[in-house]
C-alpha cells in the first residue's frame, strides 16, 4: 500500500477549496501517520478536519476566492501558544 507523498503534505492556499478539502479528506482516508501542515497567520497547523460550508472554525480564503472551515487542527509548533480568541479570529487570505 502506497503512502501520501510528502508534497501532499503540505497546504498550499492558492489551490481551491476543494482541492485542499479533499487533499484533508485523503489524509484521513489513507489514515496518513501525519496531518496536512498549513501556515495560517504566524502558526503552522497540523489540519485534521475541514468543512466547505459554514463551520465553527478557522476560516480560510482560498486561490479561487472561496472559504473553508478548518473545523479541527492542532499546532505543528507548539513554541507558540497563542489563545483560542486568537486562532478563532484568524483569517488567511492567500495572494492570489
């Protein structure tokens, strides 16, 4: 069985919604032994769950002007201890 390829590792904010919902989805699919990375604001997240409709969460806007939900995630750098009033008011927005 094959593993998630490293470059599928990491959440690349110009791709659509979709394309990072389902690059989240595959990971839980695949039980990967990791979570995708992400870098929203100074914070590097392992995102676990993502929603394309309205959620309780981060929301993100991504390359094709779209949001979604990071409904679940952890710190990938714990060094950092940030808030929740922090992390639930991020908002990234991608140059795009």
């Amino acid at each position: 069985m094959r593993g998630v390829q490293p470059e599928f590792s990491v959440i690349d904010w110009s791709k659509s919604a979709f394309e990072i919902h389902n690059q989240v989805r595959t990971h839980r699919y695949m039980r990967s032994r990791t979570d995708p990375l992400a870098s929203v604001g100074k914070d590097r997240l392992r995102v676990i769950r993502t929603s394309l409709e309205p959620a309780e969460g981060l929301e993100i806007v991504c390359g094709d002007g779209r949001p979604l939900w990071i409904t679940e995630f952890e710190l990938a750098q714990p060094a950092m201890h940030p808030t929740s009033e922090h992390l639930t008011t991020v908002v990234a927005r991608c140059a795009g």
